[in-house]
C-alpha cells in the first residue's frame, strides 16, 4: 500500500524554533517539508546546531535515526549502538537481499540482489589500511607512493598480442605476445617506470637505438621462444633490463 502520512510546516514561524512529534506510528511517511506542500520551497530554518530527527525505539531496545544538522550543511547522520549494524541499505523493490549496504563503522557491502546475498566489501581493517575479501580489479593505472607488500601470486591476467606494426601499444599491460614479423622500433602508450615483457611467437628484429635501447646497442633479432624485457623511463625511452635468448 503507498504511503499516506504528510507530516509538513504550513505557516511561517517567525520565532525560529519549532517541532514536532510523531509517535507509535508503524506506517510510512510521504514527506517531511517545509513550505505549502506540495509546490513551496522549504523556508524551515535551521540554526547552527539545529536538527531534525527521526527516531524508532525497537523492541530490543535500539535506538536510531537520521538527524540534519547545522544551518550552511545538511551532513546525515546516524545513531545506533551497533557498529556492525546496516545505517544505509538499498533493496530493489520485491528481491530477498539487498543490492548494496553501507554498516555503521563504514563497511561497503555489494551484490546482485534476488536470491543472491551480499558478496563483496571494502573495510577498514587497520589504522590507514582499507581492504577487500574479495577480488579488485583496475583497469586503468594504479599508482602506489611507497612500499607496495605482496603476500601472494601476481597474475597478469590474459597475455596480450601486439599489433602486428612497427610501434605497438603496450597500455594497461605488461606482458606481451608479439603479434607478426614487423620490425619494432617504438612501444607507444607506455608511461614512466612501466615494464613490458615481449614473448616472441615470430621471427622479429627490435631496432636499438632512437626509442628503445638494448644491450650491447645493437638490434634483437628475436625468434620463436625468446624473451626481452624492457623499462621506459621519465625520457620516454625503453631501457632492456633482460632477455632470454631461447630460440635457434
């Protein structure tokens, strides 16, 4: 059934204070407003520190609610005595779980509703550390300022093939199948500090010299099953830190 409580101000109150109290309601209420409803603007000022609060008193003895403080910002806030109980959550209408939930102490819970529950998160753990259970997946660039700690496999993901030209991309990836027999002369897109490792599926010269500079400066003549791997710097430059010179 819709709604059908209004509970809204329909006078000026030129004294600056006023409340009100709406008690051992279970329904649900349409609006709360200031103004003539339904078209008016809100004109219920607020002085600093003032608020408006919805409480509800359960039968476990909780209490919370939502209370707009303050008269330049409207911050939500919400009570509760349980850190690790939903203070936001998002159900699409009819479905048996909910599809996204925001805990007390800051937790994000995600899911596909329906019969599905919630099954990814990001927490604080720790002083200054934010975590996951589950998987995170970057698609553009990810920048660490200091110590990167690896306590498990570094995968990859699926091995990327070159274009078969003579200035390849080499963005969002780092290990690369090589994609035909055109002489390399350049890797485009790549950014300072990104290191990219070729596996030769082909018979394929590397060009040292004006962007890419290799060992001994000289050319790489790869084959089938060799390996290069390379580091470009602020210049823009591909430096060879290896290779792995396994063909015939």
């Amino acid at each position: 059934m819709a709604s059908d409580v209004i509970v809204y101000r329909d006078t000026v109150d030129t004294a600056n204070s006023e409340s009100f109290t709406l008690e051992n309601y279970r329904g649900a209420i349409s609006a709360i407003k200031g103004g003539t409803w339904p078209s008016g603007a809100p004109d219920i000022p607020l002085p600093t520190g003032g608020i408006i609060g919805f409480l509800s008193y359960g039968l476990t003895g909780y209490i919370h609610g939502v209370a707009v403080t303050g008269s330049t910002g409207f911050p939500m806030l919400y009570y509760g005595n349980d850190a690790t109980a939903p203070a936001f959550r998002f159900n699409k209408q009819a479905e048996a779980n909910d599809r996204f939930q925001i805990r007390g102490d800051g937790r994000l819970d995600w899911g596909v509703g329906g019969a599905t529950a919630l099954d990814t998160n990001l927490y604080r753990s720790t002083t200054n550390t934010l975590k996951t259970d589950d998987a995170l997946i970057v698609t553009g660039i990810l920048t660490a300022s200091s110590t990167v700690a690896v306590n498990a496999m570094i995968s990859h993901g699926t091995i990327t093939a070159l274009a078969n030209d003579a200035t390849p991309t080499v963005a969002d990836r780092n290990v690369f199948l090589t994609g035909g027999t055109t002489t390399i002369t350049d890797f485009d897109d790549g950014v300072e500090g990104q290191s990219i490792e070729i596996h030769a599926e082909h018979s394929v010269t590397i060009t040292d010299g004006t962007n890419i500079f290799l060992s001994g400066s000289a050319n790489f003549d790869m084959t089938s099953t060799d390996t290069l791997t390379l580091r470009q710097k602020a210049d823009g430059k591909w430096y060879e830190t290896g290779r792995g010179d396994n063909g015939a």
